[in-house]
C-alpha cells in the first residue's frame, strides 16, 4: 500500500458555484468527493485541508504555511500532492524547491482551469495524473497538468492557451514572463 | 408532431465558466447542446436566440423585446417556452400576460438556479420539465422549475431558499415582496 | 406540499452493470440516487421498491401485486408513478385501467431504454418527466416518456425506434402489434 | 510535441449499451470521444482502431495481429497504449514482451472493469492514467490501471476484487493463478 500525503489550498479546482452570489468562490473543499470517483486500491491517501484560497490572494504567510505543513508531513517520508490555484502554483512550488532539500519522494503540485464538475473541467483529469505521477516521479518538485510534469524551475503559465508551456531559456538567462 | 417554440435570453441557465476571467458569464448559447441530451422523438423545436442576459440587466426594451417576438410566432400558434434569468422572470411574464390576449396555448418561463452543466445544476431538470409542461398546461403564462408549474401572476422567488413560491395573498392584496 | 407515491418495478431504468458477470441486470433499486439529483421542494415522495424485475420476467402474479399496492396506496388518495421494464409497461398499465376505478389522480407508468447513470440514458429525462406529469395529468392511467402522456389503452412499444408510439385504430379495430 | 500510438482492441472499456438486444456489446468503438474530454496540448495522438472484441473472444491469430501493428509502428518508435479487455491482457502483454526487444519507449496496457461512460466507470481514469504514464515510464511492457504501473511479467486479475494485483512468487516459482 502506497502512502501519499494530498494538500489542498484551495484554487480554482476546489471552486463552487454560489447561487446567492451567482458566482465561484473558494467556500469548502470538495475535493474529497472526487476522490471517491477514482479507484486507488493501493493507495493510503492522507489529505490535509490546509485552506482555500485563490492563488492571487495567496500570502507569502501562506506559502510558508504550505512549506512548514510539507515539512512536518516529511518526518515521515511519502510522495505529497498539493491542489493550488494555477496563477501563483509556480512561486509556491519554487519555495518549496528552495527550502527542502534531500527529498526521497516527488512533491507534484496540481490544480485546475476550470473548477471539478463543472461542464469540461480539466479538474478530475490533473488529480488523477498526479496521483499517479507522484508515485513514478524521481524525487524533486514537480507540476503535473493536461498530461505534462513539468520540473518546477522550468515552468510557466500560458494564460492565453490556458496551459502550462515550458520556459524558455537563453545561455543560463531566466527569460521568465 | 408537436412543435415548440424556443426563445432563448440567457440568464443562469446559459452561463458559462470564462477560464480567462475565472468568473461566470453569458457568453454563448449553449442550451442546444443540451436539448440534445433529451430524446424528444415528436417534438419539433424552433429555437429562437434573442439574446444572452444576466436578467438582472434586462431593461424594459428588452422585455419588449421578448414579447414582440412571443407576438410574432404566435402568428402561427404553438406552445412557448422561454429560458430567462430567474431574478426578473416574473416580470417578463406578467408583461407577456397584460399584453397577450386569446392565447390558444400556454407560454412557459423557466430557468435556472445554477447554470447547465455545473455539478448540482436544476438547468437539464428544468427543461425537462418545461418541454412537457408546454403540451400538459392549460393556455396561459406560467413558470415552470423544480416539479412545480405555477400560473404567473401567483408567484414569487425567495432568494433565500434558492426557489419559487406561492405568492400570498390577504383580502385581495398582493403581498408582493 | 404534494404527496406522491413512486413505486419501482424494476426495468432497465434501474439495471446495473455487473463487473463479475459483465452484463447487465436488476440487482439493487438505484432510482433514489437519482431523485436525489432533481430538485423536488414541493414533493412528498413515499417510494416503496416492490421487485426489481426485467419486465419480460415479470408474471399474472407480479402484475397483481403491483395493481394491489395501487389499490393499498389509493386508499389514502395521491398521484401514483411507476417504474417498470418498457416491454410490458402496457400489459401492466391496461391491468390497472380496467381494475380501478373512481380514480382522483393520474396513475403515471415510466421507464427507460437505456438505464440510469449510463451515457446517453433517458432514464432521468423520463422520471423527471413523470413526476411533473403526475402533477399536471387528469385522473386515468397513463404512460409518460421522451416528452410524451399518453393515455395507457392508445400506446404501444415501437422496438426498432426504441420509443412508443400512438397505437393505430381502425374502425374500432384495434390493431394492436 | 510527443506522439504516442494508441492502438484500440476492444474489451469492456469499450462496449456500449445496446438499446435493442438490452445487453453489453462491443460494437463501435467510442474511445475518440473520452479523448475528447481529456486536455492533451502536447500529445499527438495516433490512433489505430484495430479490432473491438471481449478479451476472452480474442484468438492468438488477433494477439498476432496486435504483436504486428506495435511492430509496425515500432518502425517510427514513439511510447504505445494499448486499449484491451482485461481478462486476457496479460496474455497480449507478455507475448509482447517476449517478442519485441530493444524497446526505447514503454508500452502500456490498460482497459476498465466497467465501460466507459456508465456510472462508476474507471474507464477514463486508466485511460488518463495510461497516457501519462506513457511519458513516463521506462521502456518495458506494462499494465496501468486504478493508480498503478506493473510490469506485465508481475501482474495478475484478481477477478473477486475486480482489480489487478501483483502476481506472487515464491523462491523464483512463479505461482500464477
């Protein structure tokens, strides 16, 4: 049985429609139900519901919220998956590769363009590759999307194709955009 | 053969989730798509498009609008069914009630509380219903949604309850809140 | 607040496809599941799960349980619906017409061709359909399905279009097929 | 870019409900239509549409037939997926192993316990799964279902739990059941 520590922060994979509001909002986690339509058989999955933010309205508090929460779950090494908003998914998994070194297992950060169950949600697509990513990955960070892994230092968001595309780089230049 | 017509003004029903904006948002029509979803072996739909409204925003020329072209196709008599926002429904249907006289079939509203194709969404049910209701009704305005037809000038939405009700009524008074 | 009484048969409309057999077949009642999924405020609904039987299996015996269950349910009056395999719904239906009289609500027959939760099922569309139909229908026996009521003695099962159809009469003949 | 050949055959990720036979079929193969709800910005999908039988309806000539379009496409060498009835995949994969050498990319076996687009489906999980693990694997035969690679020499049905499990050995025996 494959132990596998799942993180969600919140992001647009986890968002609702409000009918008060009439809009999407980051209100409770839904993501557990999703998880039941999936079949992991071998898979012990320990999930933490660190909060539910909007990546824009991410604070570099809460990144170090997620950093400590990654550290602590690594006392006790496993792959870790980390459900974050897509615009700001690439910083928090930089700190992540700064500050934690000697990884045994992948950290694969996912997330979602359009919101779990709703009509052409990539949402339950990126979940299911990224648990399984998290089990064949070499060790480091990684982000797991539309049928890509990417190595977190190499990564940016498109948001025009709404993907993620690989960052260009020129003679050791980081032509970050 | 049955035929139908269909006009379409947007509110909930036809919203869509806008990736680039991360909001939801009358874009396109995407009721057709749905219709396709239910077998309706002697129905024979005529779809109008009028417009795609966050009712809320729907002026008065609007309104007039949707009763002109409700006049014009009842030039050659059918059953109506109108999707609509839920918020101002009521107010297009009374519209359509002062003005409309000798109706040979019944005119149904109806919408949605959250829109087609979202986890939890009433949009699919509401059709559903509002496609049968056209033949079974007596001539008149209705509203149709969530398992209840009711005559259009008896009725009200609580937006608390995310429904339709009954409208009260004391010693001939509307009470309308 | 509107009683009605759902009594389930069984019919494709609640057949599950069995991983060990591979086949499909009327073991557990699933139609709660999807009620669950309509929005039903104003709905009483008092589901008694009778047999869960392909209707091609079911007996003279069978069908008399189902009229005496009517019968039971009818002595505390409320609009009936009731789920049953396609391919003898009409048997069943014409058992209950010429059985029961004085009737004060509609009797509503429904199934499916393609069970419920399968891609491309009616199943929804058609219990969705009945349950308003029982709502709106005058008392007698009647077959709801695909957008259509029709009363039980005028309808048969077109097997190669999978839908029913007016059952055709000629000078009082009734040339049942 | 990444090509990936997907060569379909059948099996019950595949089979379809048939409305007039009221049983489980392999009739026309549909697997272009999941594909369609999974994001694949950078896979250049080629598929071919091979055979669409129940693995256990599969005779050696079909496996030959298999074993010869891998090689076939082999010639332009890109990572394989193979869609197949699960209860003789492994049969295919170790013929595949045993006859194709010097692999450079891996091939990937997978199928579902319940077909695709019926309620409870894994279908679009292993096939999102296998795709994944297609870039990711190292070259090798294996099989990938419900959040698991195996090496196809190491795998075995467990028919009662509807899920595939390492095939145990003891003191180099092979103990397949």
């Amino acid at each position: 049985m494959q132990r596998l520590y799942l993180i969600a922060t919140g992001g647009t994979i986890e968002k609702v429609y409000s009918e008060r509001s009439g809009s999407v909002e980051n209100l409770d986690s839904k993501i557990d139900r999703y998880f039941r339509m999936l079949r992991l058989p071998d898979l012990q999955l320990e999930t933490t519901h660190l909060m539910n933010k909007d990546s824009l309205e991410m604070t570099e508090a809460d990144r170090q919220q997620v950093l400590e929460t990654v550290r602590e779950k690594l006392k006790d090494p496993a792959p870790v998956v980390i459900t974050h908003g897509t615009d700001t998914m690439v910083e928090t998994g930089l700190l992540l590769q700064r500050s934690l070194t000697g990884l045994k297992y992948p950290i694969v950060l996912t997330g979602a363009m359009t919101p779990l169950g709703f009509e052409g949600s990539d949402g339950l697509q990126n979940l299911t590759e990224s648990l399984l990513a998290a089990r064949l990955l070499p060790p480091g960070v990684w982000l797991v999307i539309h049928n890509q892994a990417f190595p977190i230092d190499g990564v940016r968001k498109d948001r025009e194709l709404a993907r993620f595309v690989q960052r260009k780089t020129t003679q050791g230049t980081d032509e970050r955009r």
